[in-house]
C-alpha cells in the first residue's frame, strides 16, 4: 500500500509543479501548485525513504 502511495505523490507533486509552471503568468494560484507539488514530492520521497 505504501508504493502505491508513494507513486501516487510522485505522480500527483510530479502533474501539479508541470501545471503550476505552465500557468506563471497569473497570480497566486500558480505559487501555490508549486508549492504543493513540492510537497507531494517530498512526501513520496519521505515514504521512499528505506527503514
């Protein structure tokens, strides 16, 4: 369960930093994908993370 969660993340901070960048030009919202897909990121490299 736990790689399925961690590919999921990967996937999902993966899809919203590619759309947070795409959409720069605006404002706010784009500062905030990047951010939250940062996070998804990090998290699937938390759960990556050998034990």
């Amino acid at each position: 369960m736990g790689f399925f969660a961690m590919i999921a993340s990967m996937l999902l901070g993966v899809f919203l930093i590619a759309f947070g960048i795409s959409r720069r030009k605006q404002k706010g919202w784009p500062i905030i994908l990047i951010v939250l897909g940062i996070v998804f990121i990090l998290i699937a490299v938390y759960l990556g993370w050998p034990k």
